[in-house]
C-alpha cells in the first residue's frame, strides 16, 4: 500500500505541476483536497485490498498536488500583498503548524486506533471535508507569471534548470534518499 503511495505520487507529480503552473495554484489545491478525501474515504472502506489500494493512488494523488503547489500559492501570496520578505518567517510559521498538528494527530490517533481502527480512519473524513470546504475560498493571486502553451516545452525548460543546477539536484538526491 506504501508503495502504490510512492509510486502515484511519482508518477503525478509532474503533470499536477504543469496543472498548477496553467490553471492556478487555487484549483490545484482544490484538487489536492478532494483526492485527500477520497483518500481517507477509501481507507475507511478499507473491505478489502482493493479498496486499499485506491485510497492509497489517490492519497499519492493529494500529495503529488500539495508538492510545491502549497509553497508556490503562499509566496506569490505573499508578493502580491507586498510581504514578499516575509515569506521564510511565514513559511516557518505554517509548518511549525503543520508540525504540531502532526504531533496531536499522532497522540489522538494511537489512542483512537487502540479502540478501532475503523473509528479512527471514519472520523479522519471530517477535518478532510473541512479542508476540501476551506479550500473552495482560496484565490490565485494576481501575479504576472509566464505562460505555459506548451507541456514539452516546459518540461525541456525545467530539464535544463535541473541539468545546469548542482543545488537542486543535491535537493532532490537528499529528498529521494
């Protein structure tokens, strides 16, 4: 099941990248949050491997959506309102949040999941719907970016970043390994 994660993450990281980039870094989100509820959704199912296995594509789904898309939307936010400075002390601030969550969600969970495992994956679907709610009121800033009009040639314009990068590709080797 892990794997089908890794595997379908992988797979849509690019093309929800190139989503992001033509659509808007809003509805990317909106889509991250719906594939994430369809994700724990499935997992509450969870009758049977099968059932595992389709919450486990689409929770790679959500992540392969959240994967820079989340970052991109707070710093062109963050240009937009003139605050652009500002964007490693809000970036900081967001995952200090997202770590402490983690922290109680792991503390609640195993307590809930000592008493039902299907409790615990059933009750996760309410801050997913609330997050796909929550979602539906984000707006793309009005940020002048470059158009894409063509996916190869974004994709061949991103190989020769990478290429001629050593620090992304250090980036990216540390976050394989």
């Amino acid at each position: 099941i892990f794997s089908v994660v890794q595997l379908s993450q992988g797979l849509f990281e690019i093309p929800f990248g190139y989503y992001s980039d033509k659509y808007g870094r809003s509805n990317c989100l909106r889509a991250g949050a719906i594939a994430s509820l369809l994700s724990i959704a499935f997992y509450a199912i969870g009758q049977n491997y099968w059932f595992l296995v389709i919450g486990a594509l689409f929770e790679g789904i959500s992540y392969a959506t959240f994967s820079g898309n989340n970052d991109a939307l707070l710093h062109e936010s963050l240009s937009e309102s003139g605050r652009k400075g500002e964007y490693h002390h809000e970036y900081g601030k967001v995952n200090s949040w997202l770590e402490l969550s983690g922290f109680l969600g792991i503390f609640i969970g195993s307590l809930l999941a000592t008493r039902s495992l299907s409790l615990l994956f059933t009750l996760s679907i309410v801050p997913r719907m609330l997050a796909m709610i929550i979602s539906l009121g984000f707006v793309d800033p009005k940020v002048t970016k470059k158009t894409i009009t063509n996916v190869t040639q974004h994709l061949k314009g991103s190989w020769q970043i990478y290429k001629n990068n050593r620090k992304i590709r250090l980036l990216s080797l540390t976050d394989i390994i």
